[in-house]
C-alpha cells in the first residue's frame, strides 16, 4: 500500500534538468580557479534559470498529489507498535494519537478513491475520511486484539458516505432517508440487468413487497434539483438564470400600452351597471 507509485515520473528533460544543476554547481565550486569568470557567471545564471525551472515545476503539482506524497514518508506501524501507541492516545498522550492518526493516513486515500464520481472530489473525500480516522483513533481499545485497520475501516466509510449523502443534493434528504432510497434503486437496478429495461414502479414494489405507492415516492424524491445559479460549465461565467427567457414585456412602449389598456378597461366596466359588469367579469 506505499505510495512511492503515486509519485509523478518525470520527462526526461525534468530530470536531465535536476542532475544537470547538482553537476553544475559541483563543477563551479571544483574549477572555479581554472575557469575565466565570465563563464562561470554565466554558468551561475544557466543554473539559476534551472533551479527556478524545476522549483516551478514542482510549484505546479496539484494539491492532490503534493498530500499524496507528504503522507508517503509516513511509516506504518507494526502491530506491537499499534498497540503501545494506540494505548498512549488512550491515555491521552498527544504524540501517540498523532502518530496513530499519521499512520494510517494512506488507509484514508484507498478508502477514498472508491467514492470517487460520487458528487464531491477526491480531497473532500480525503478529508471527510481524515475526520473519520480521527474518531476511529478515540474509539479504538487495542486490549481486544484486534487490527487498528480493520477497526477504523467502519469509521471511514461511515463519514465519507455521510458526506456524500448530505452535501451531494440541493435539497438535503435526511440520512435515513437516503439509506431507504438506495434500498429502492438498488432494486431497480438489479431489475434493468434481468428484465433488460427501465423497470416500473409495480415491478420494483413486487420485488420488495412494498405498497406501489411507496415506491413511487421514494423514487420520486430521487430527482435531480438544479439551481439556477449553476454555471454552465468550467470555463463559462454564465448561468443557468443567464439562458432562461422572460416572457414578461420588457420594452417601455409595451408596458405603458398595457397599462393604459387597463385603465381603459376599468373606465368602460364602471360606466356598465353592476348586473352587465358582473356578466362581463365573468365572461
């Protein structure tokens, strides 16, 4: 489970480019006797220009990767190591909490890519997973011999699809909800690989033996709210509300023509009597 695959490779010239400046800067302290100063500050500023190239490289990692690597040098611990530092957090120890938390950092990130495309990205899982290994961590008693992995799995999980459920949908469902719901799409789902179609709602309520009505709406409760204040894409400032036409006038010739129409209608139905007025009213 290390993460030393995770650690991007690089081009050939990235790495021509790093053993080349640890050779220049050899050479210049080695020869700076033997070479005339104008090639040596040239070769200073050749050198230069390839540290800040490479440092602007590694500046441009993303967020994702430079956490990858940073938890990388993390050890892990051995069992007897789990237990005596598991036991010190017990006791309140900050530095075995600590290093339990560190620990166990990557177990975090193999839970987390299985959420993926799931409504939040790979960070926010990471971090929701984080707080889950934090409790796992408090909750953990190493006298019942059992692994601490095994243990803060649950923990992990459970914090992660929590997250998922309450900050993937516009309008909040409530968690027990949502459980039920996926109940009644895992059903359909099992329904479209066998009946090889969109299964109805009687199909779904005769596997699970629910009420049709239920199942119509539960299912209705798993439509897609959009706002309107979405944009309409990555590299697009515009909105949903942006492409939306309003049918109202909007041109003030048309709303003074409307408005003098109106008085005009008012003015004709008090000249009628109450009898023709409610006839017209009601027509």
């Amino acid at each position: 489970m290390a993460l030393s695959k995770e650690v991007p490779e690089f081009d050939i010239d990235d790495e021509v480019l790093l053993m080349e400046t640890s050779i220049d800067m050899d050479s210049m302290s080695n020869n700076e006797g033997a070479t005339p100063p104008s090639v040596r500050a040239k070769s200073k500023s050749s050198a230069s220009l390839k540290q800040h190239k490479y440092i602007d490289y590694t500046r441009a990692l993303d967020a994702t990767q430079l956490y990858l690597n940073e938890i990388g040098f993390s050890p892990l611990l051995s069992p007897e190591e789990e237990v005596h530092f598991a036991r010190l957090s017990q006791s309140g120890d900050p530095a075995g909490r600590k290093r339990m938390i560190e620990s166990n950092l990557r177990l975090v990130v193999k839970i987390a890519r299985r959420y993926v495309n799931r409504g939040l990205s790979l960070l926010d899982l990471i971090e929701e997973g984080n707080l889950g290994l934090i409790r796992a961590v408090e909750k953990f008693d190493p006298e019942r011999g059992f692994r601490f992995s095994t243990y803060a799995t649950w923990w992990i999980r459970q914090t992660i699809e929590r997250a998922i459920m309450n900050q993937t949908r516009t309008i909040r469902l409530p968690i027990h909800v949502v459980k039920e719901l996926n109940v009644y799409l895992r059903a359909a789902r099992e329904l479209t690989q066998k009946l090889d179609h969109e299964p109805s709602p009687e199909e779904i309520a005769n596997l699970l033996e629910k009420p049709v009505g239920e199942v119509k709406r539960m299912l209705g409760l798993n439509e897609r709210v959009s706002s309107v204040d979405v944009s309409l894409g990555p590299d697009s400032d515009k909105t949903l509300l942006d492409t939306l036409t309003d049918d109202r006038p909007t041109d003030p010739c048309e709303l003074l023509q409307d408005d003098d129409l109106s008085q005009s209608i008012d003015q004709w139905l008090c000249e009628l009597t109450e009898k023709q007025r409610e006839v017209v009213v009601r027509r």
